[in-house]
C-alpha cells in the first residue's frame, strides 16, 4: 500500500470509530478504541504498546515523541517505568498488574507498585521467605541481613517460606 492508500483506509477506520464509539460508553474508553484502531496501521512487524504509544505522541513542537535517552535496564525497571509513564498519562488505568516470578523477585519493582498503589499478583519462587504478621508488631531485635545469613534463617517463627505456607492451606484452597 502507498502512504495515500493507508492514509485514506486509515480516515475510514475513523468514520467507523465515530459511528460505533457511542457504544464503548465512556469517553475514555472510546479513546482507547481509536488509538487501538490507529495502532494497527503502525508499520512495525511487532505491535509493542510502548512504541504505538510512541508514534501517536507528540512532544510541545509536534515532533513524533522520541525516548531520550537508552540505557541498560532490568526487565522490572523497564516494567516499573512503563507502568509509572502509562499512569502518568491517564489514558490507561490498570486494575491489576500480574507476572512471573522474575518480576515477584524484585524488589525494587514491589516498592515502586506500593508508591503507585497499585495492586498487584506477581509469583515468586517456593523458597521465598515472607512475613505471617507485621514485623513491627513483634517484640524484640531482628537480626540484619548478615546476621540472618550466617543464622541460615530467621528468628521469629512468623518468617517463613511460602512453600510452607501454602502446605499448611486447607486442601482445594489452591488449585
């Protein structure tokens, strides 16, 4: 297709959004749909959100809006900001985040979704160590991370593995 071939299918796509818009209900909802739509006429060969969101966007002199800089990060730092940009904007809001446990083993990222109180579910591996109360609440001296090492474990029986947690779940709890 020629750019005046996309350009003109893209205008249809348009007039169809503004015919069944109403439908979507809220006004940001039909946004979404719009941006969505024009998301598909993006010609990338993997349709990433972050760089259809890239393309749509436009800086103060109506430039195409361009990352500033690119530096190595982890995959939950780039989660992180992804999540924190995409808030900022207000055209999405997430009910919850979900991921694997290479996400549930950070955290960094776990600070950064309690900042944003943001809900979130992320997997962790079976060995993972978790508070049954809140330390705060307990008596006595907790033993630095050092200290903890050397000991091989934790003091307090309400630190425990979530491995052993979830053994002491009623059967069918977790299926």
């Amino acid at each position: 297709m020629t750019r005046d071939e996309v350009r003109a299918s893209a205008a249809r796509v348009v007039r169809w959004h503004r015919r069944f818009a109403p439908r979507f209900g809220r006004r940001e909802s039909q946004e979404h749909s719009l941006d969505y739509l024009k998301g598909l006429f993006f010609d990338q060969p993997r349709k990433s959100v972050e760089l259809i969101a890239l393309q749509f966007a436009r800086s103060s002199n109506d430039e195409p809006a361009t990352r500033k800089e690119v530096r190595f990060r982890t995959k939950p730092q780039i989660a992180a900001e992804m999540i924190l940009r995409t808030q900022a904007a207000g055209k999405v809001r997430f009910d919850w985040i979900i991921a694997d446990e290479l996400y549930g083993d950070s955290g960094p990222l776990l600070d950064a979704l309690e900042d944003m109180h943001q809900r979130y579910l992320l997997e962790v591996k079976k060995n993972t160590l978790a508070w049954t109360v809140d330390p705060s609440t307990l008596p006595g001296y907790s033993p630095g991370p050092k200290r903890r090492k050397k000991l091989g474990s934790y003091r307090y029986k309400e630190v425990r593995s979530v491995q052993e947690i979830v053994a002491e779940l009623p059967a069918g709890t977790i299926t």
